[in-house]
C-alpha cells in the first residue's frame, strides 16, 4: 500500500502552497485555499460608548472572547450596541459571529474591560 506524505511548503498571506510526496518520489504542489490562512488575534480595551472592532478581512468570522479578569458585561452588536440591546458576554465567555470584516461589529460596555478578537 502506497503512503502519502504530506509536506508543507512556506506558506505566506499570499500563497497558501502545499507540496504533497507522491509514492513515486514526485512533489505535486497545489493550492490549500483561503482556509489555509492563519487565524490572528488581537486584543482590543472596552469603552463606555460603541466601538467598532479594529479592521481585519476575515475568511470565516471571528470569535470575540472577554477576559477572564474583566469586571463587568461588554455588549456586542451592530453600531447601536447597547447593555440593551447588545449580546452579552460577561468575563471568559465568547461569541462566534460570521462576518467578512471584524470592523462590522461594535462592542461597548465596563471602561478598562479588553476581549480578544479571534479571526480566521
């Protein structure tokens, strides 16, 4: 039975190249997609007013986490987001949401609070 091994070639923001050992000794490369891209995070301090998460293309989503040593609710929503009307997530909860930009969603809520926003 023939193995197949895979070997990963440096993959950049720009090319997700994936070299593949054939049984026979051969290299075929090919294309992994945009699933191939690195997710990231970045952290981002909590306000008392709506603040649009920082700009990041997205090829999923992203996954907004509240630290574990905030003290209070951050809300998150549309660019109305309120305590209100936002989806609340109070110290080490998270929230998945499909979005192609982080920069559509706000998120308001205790002064000094950080979440870490997750994109892939």
């Amino acid at each position: 039975m023939s193995r197949i091994v895979p070997l990963p070639v440096l993959n950049t923001a720009v090319d997700n190249t994936v070299a593949v050992l054939n049984p026979d000794g051969s290299v075929a490369s090919f294309t992994a997609g945009a699933l191939a891209t690195a997710a990231t995070s970045v952290a981002q301090t909590v306000t008392a007013s709506a603040a649009a998460l920082a700009a990041q293309a997205t090829t999923t989503g992203v996954n907004i986490r509240a630290s574990k040593t905030n003290g209070g609710t951050t809300f998150v929503g549309g660019s109305d987001v309120s305590a209100a009307n936002g989806y609340p997530l109070d110290a080490g909860e998270s929230v998945s949401v499909a979005v192609s930009n982080a920069s559509a969603l706000f998120i308001i809520g205790t002064v000094a609070d950080t979440v870490r926003v997750l994109r892939s």
